[in-house]
C-alpha cells in the first residue's frame, strides 16, 4: 500500500521529483469541486499555485500581468535599474483587463506625420487626441486610419482631419458593458473618460476577442493585480526596496541562492520595520535550520531549492544544494510545524506532474523559470535555431546574467573573479503563458483528482496524517512510467 512521507522521506537519502511516485486515492467527487485555494505568504491568498521566478527571461510586467490573470503571481527580477524595476511593477498595478491604461495619445497640433509614426512603430493607427496631447486630459477627438488614408499633405494638423463626434464610456465601466458597446457602436476604439471630460483608458476592438474574463484573477483590495519583486541583500537595495514600495509592490522576494545569512536576516527585519503591509519571502533556504533563521528573522513565507533549477551548476560547482523532493518535503514540514509559514517550491518543475509532486511533499505554490521562458509574455525576442524558433533563458549566475547585475544573488564580489553557477541556453516557443497556464491547472485538477483529494489544504492533511501514499521508482519504473517502445511519438503540449 506505499509509504507514508515520513518513511519515504526520513531515510537520509536524497529524493528528487522522478524518484518517486504517488499512488491514486478514492474518487467520490467532480473536477469542478476541486479548488486550488492555495496560501502564497502568511497573509496572501492566491487561487491558482503558480509563480513566476524573478529572472531577467522570465519575469517583467507582461508575464507578472498574464501570472496574476491567471491567479497565480510573477516576481519582477531585479537585473535592471531601480526606475526599471519600479516602472515594471507600475505597469502590472496599473492594469486593467480589457483597457488599456497606457494609450498612446497626440494633440490636435501634432501632425499626420505623427500618426504615421506611431503605426510604424506600434501598428496601430486609432489615436485619441486630448486639448495637451496627454493622458488625463480633455479628450477633443480621435484620429483612426480612415481620417488620413487619402490626405496627401502629411504636415496637416490632426486639428484638421480628427473625427469630433465620439463614442464615449464613462471610466468605471465593466468590462463586458464596454465590450457591448464596442461592437454595437462599430468603432475601432472606444476611449473611457471620467465626469469631467478627461481620457482615463483605451478599449480596442482589435482586443475584444482576447478579453476573456479571468475568474480566479489575483487582486489586492483595490483591485488592482498582485504583483511582487526581487531585491537582493545589499545594503543600497533599500533604496530599491522604497521604489518598489511607492510603486505598490504587494510581496517582495530576497533573492539569495543561500538564504541564511546575516545579509539577509537584516534586510528581513528592515522590511518587516519600514514596510509592514508588504509581505516577504525569504530564501532560498533546503534545510530546517536555514528556515529557522528566517522564521525567527520575520519572513511571511519561504522560496524552497538549491541546486535545482534546469539552468543551475551550484550543485555541480560547489558540491552544495539539496535533492528537491527532500529540500521541499522537510522545510515545508518545518515551517507548518514551527509557524505555519507556507513554502514555495523553486526549480526543477520540468513537467506538469513536477507542480503535483511539489505540493503533495507540502509546498503550496510552485516557482517555475524554464517552463514559462519561451512564451510570448516572457522577455526577450524568438529567433531560429537549428530550424526551430527558441527565445533565450538564462540563469541569473550564468556570466551572462553577472555582467548585468545577476550575481547580487551569490554574494559575489565586485572585480573578483565570478564563478558562474548557472549557463545560458534555449528553450522552444511555446505559445501564450494564459494557455500554457491555463493547460497546467486543468491538469493540476485532474491530478488532485485522481488522488482523492478535493484541495491543496485536503492534499496537504493527507501528507501529514499518512493517508497520501508514495512509492519509490526503481530507475526501470520510471522508464516505464515515460513514453517507450514507439517508432515515433509527438511531444504533447508540454512534455
Ligand atoms: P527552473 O528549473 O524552473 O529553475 O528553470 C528556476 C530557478 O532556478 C534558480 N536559478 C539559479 N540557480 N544558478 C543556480 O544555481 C543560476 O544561475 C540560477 N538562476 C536561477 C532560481 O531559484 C530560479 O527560480
């Protein structure tokens, strides 16, 4: 009948992911009953486990926006200047789903000119026109391709060839009420305005097909999305830290691959001082006692692994880190029993059924950085290679990432010689992170289903109490328990 956790786990040996398997529960229940309510820090709640790592090709306001849609969250990397960071973590809190809260937006003085480079560099031609050329001002009209198709004098002022007569929305409007009005009215775009006359967003009709509502959407009381940030340990991060916090950053992550530090022990009391409505995650952290210090120091929650991550060496480099499976397993353990402070398992979830094992060792979210890298809202740009269309993903100790800043992670010295404990590569396009997101949930339901259990909480009660059973997997188990025998196969989603 398998193993409780306990046997399984306190051997002494390390445990990684593959290593072993979970055994099916009794089912007496729908999908649609499962809720994957889950605790991302002591005091936030998110619907959906997942979080993006902050890593400078994983997360930055597009993928932080299209997590917390998703009911999850991202953490904005930090391998850039203080005004990027905060200006990263603005754009998510300013989001609105559906309205676009940054138009770009010309005066009556501008010229035809003008809007011919706007389409050129953004592809649009739909642009409101305010008294000063700017957000929050009185809107006087609107300029769309129709207006100049035909004008040959391209110097002539928008004053001249702006459409006056517009179709407006008052600014509180519901997503699904500004959508209705957009296809009845037959615009392009419809501009939202507040009682005095002033351009608050933007809606597109261009959008109306992506405007899907996002039930388990990740908000703040204001309704606003979540979002979180990376700082390191350094002294001159507490300037970062007030930017961040101006900016409205809900959480933020110190980003150390060894956690247990004076450095950070400090920078967590300075947090917990100066900005007590921003929760902290501390890490990361694969032992009991590194958990103790940062419990004992404040944090709201722990970012769990060493060693583990498809772009990490450390293990390799320096003969330090921990199996996932353990590292997870025991501090999430700890942590529950000592202050009931969740644990967030970071690295190694290289297929979907890595985010079940992660939360049925007791962890209750997931950080992933390779399986989200190569989606369209991740950084950077996809290009070929071998014939394939790859976009990059790196570690943030890989050299590449030290030069702009990554090392801040691996207390590594200014003008001494780096070792790099992660490399640089590629990974495949894979589409929009909403779908691939989207994809790991429906998947994460069925799992959940077929062990018996109707909830992470219900998954994590069957840990501790010994009803949730796992069974190692002998090296030919696990070849069994992968695709084989065939001539050929296609890839599914995911792998
Ligand atoms: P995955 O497996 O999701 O791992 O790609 C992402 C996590 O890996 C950590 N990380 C690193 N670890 N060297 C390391 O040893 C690195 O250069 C590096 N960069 C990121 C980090 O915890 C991330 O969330």
């Amino acid at each position: 009948n398998g193993l409780d956790a306990k046997t399984l786990f306190e051997g002494g040996e390390g445990i990684t992911y593959n290593d072993f398997i979970l055994l099916p529960g009794h089912i007496d229940f729908i999908l649609d009953t499962i809720s994957l309510d889950t605790n991302l820090t002591r005091n936030i709640k998110i619907k959906r486990p997942l979080v993006s790592s902050p890593m400078d090709t994983v997360t930055e306001s597009r993928m932080a926006i299209s997590m917390a849609l998703l009911g999850g969250i991202g953490i904005i990397h930090y391998n850039n200047t203080i005004e990027d960071q905060a200006k990263e973590v603005r754009k998510v809190k300013r989001f609105e789903n559906g309205f676009i809260t940054d138009p770009v937006v010309l005066s009556p003085f501008h010229t035809i000119m003008d809007v011919d480079t706007i389409k050129d560099t953004y592809g649009f031609s739909g642009i409101p026109i305010t008294e000063d050329g700017t957000l929050n001002s009185k809107l006087v009209g609107i300029v769309t391709k129709r207006d100049i198709d035909f004008e040959d004098n391209r110097t002539k002022p928008l004053s001249e060839v702006m459409t006056r007569q517009l179709v407006t929305a008052s600014s509180g409007i519901s997503l699904s009420d500004g959508n209705k009005i957009l296809k009845e009215s037959k615009k392009g775009k419809l501009p939202l305005i507040d009682k005095q006359g002033r351009l608050v967003s933007l809606m597109s009709r261009t959008d109306l097909l992506k405007n899907e509502d996002f039930p388990f959407s990740s908000k703040d009381k204001g309704k606003q999305l979540l979002v979180g940030a990376a700082l390191s340990t350094r002294e001159e991060d507490r300037e970062r830290l007030a930017e961040l916090a101006t900016a409205g950053v809900d959480v933020v992550v110190i980003d150390s691959s060894q956690g247990d530090t004076i450095f950070q022990i400090d920078m967590v009391r300075y947090v917990k001082k100066h900005y007590p409505h921003i929760d902290v995650i501390g890490g990361n952290v694969v032992t009991a006692k590194q958990c103790k210090s940062l419990i004992d120091a404040g944090v709201d929650s722990l970012r769990i692994g060493m060693g583990s991550g498809s772009i990490c060496i450390t293990q390799d480099t320096l003969a330090v880190g921990r199996a996932q499976g353990s590292a997870v397993y025991h501090t999430a353990k700890f942590s529950r029993e000592y202050a009931n402070i969740p644990v967030i398992a970071d690295g190694g979830i290289a297929h979907i059924g890595h985010i079940v094992k992660a939360l049925s060792l007791g962890a209750s979210a997931v950080m992933m950085g390779g399986l989200l890298a190569g989606t369209t809202e991740s950084p950077g740009e996809y290009f070929y290679e071998g014939g394939v269309r790859v976009k990059k993903y790196r570690g943030m100790a890989s050299h590449e990432a030290m030069e702009k800043g990554g090392g801040k992670r691996y207390l590594s010295v200014e003008d001494r010689i780096k070792v790099a404990q992660g490399v640089s590569g590629t990974v495949v396009d894979k589409g929009s992170v909403i779908h691939l997101g989207q994809y790991l949930m429906q998947s994460l339901l069925h799992s959940l289903q077929e062990l018996g259990c109707k909830s992470v909480h219900d998954l994590h009660q069957g840990l501790y109490d010994g009803n949730l059973r796992f069974e190692m997997r002998s090296p030919s188990a696990q070849t069994e328990g992968s695709v084989h025998d065939l001539y050929s196969s296609k890839e599914p989603h995911l792998g």
